[in-house]
C-alpha cells in the first residue's frame, strides 16, 4: 500500500499548484479494485499536507461527504499538495536558510525535470 500511496504523493507533488482528481490517480497507478481505491483515499485523506477542494472551495479532510472514494468522485473533489510538501518533492528543505535565492520560475522548471 505504502508504494502506491508514495506513487500517487508523487503524482500530486509534480503537478506543482495545480489540483488532480481522483480519476487521474487510476490512469497511471496500477489497476485498482473498489477497495484497493478506498484504502488509497483513506491513506491521503489522513495526509496533513494535502488539501482538498471540491467546486472551488476548499474542504476539510475529515468532513463526512468526502470519506467515502465514491463520494468523493461524484463530487469531482481534486487534491492538492501545499508548498512545504511541493518543495520537499523537489528537494527545497530550508529556502531561506539555503540562501540559493530559487525564484518561483525555477522551482517550477525544477519539478518538470
């Protein structure tokens, strides 16, 4: 389980700012069963630096609608990485202990590598 939860935080870590859905997710892992979607969603749903938006609003990770894989397909919830996790992906620990002064250009450019 742990290789595709690692899989997908990859997958949600490359596309920078930008949200996926949860179809997205199922293109490019390995084919998974109902249960096997459900004990992926469970697994970043408890990630705290994953952030969750359905119909343009953010929402809670622990909110009931969204517990339930189903659920949340229906409602097309996307999930998005925040910074900290963006930057740990492309090895940005400490920016402003680093001093290597990295603009926000170069960090992007950095993840499609």
């Amino acid at each position: 389980m742990d290789t595709i939860v690692f899989s997908a935080l990859e997958q949600i870590c490359s596309h920078d700012a930008t949200s996926l859905t949860l179809p997205h997710f199922y293109t490019t892992l390995p084919l998974l069963c109902p249960s096997l979607k459900q004990a992926l969603w469970t697994n970043l749903i408890s990630i705290l630096s994953l952030r969750f938006e359905c119909k343009g609003a953010f929402v809670d990770a622990g909110d009931v609608r969204i517990q339930r894989v189903k659920k949340a397909e229906e409602m097309k919830v996307k999930v998005v990485a925040v910074e900290c996790l963006v930057n740990s992906f492309v090895g940005i620990y400490d920016i402003v202990a680093s001093d290597a002064g990295f603009s926000e250009r170069q960090r992007k450019l950095s993840s499609i590598s």
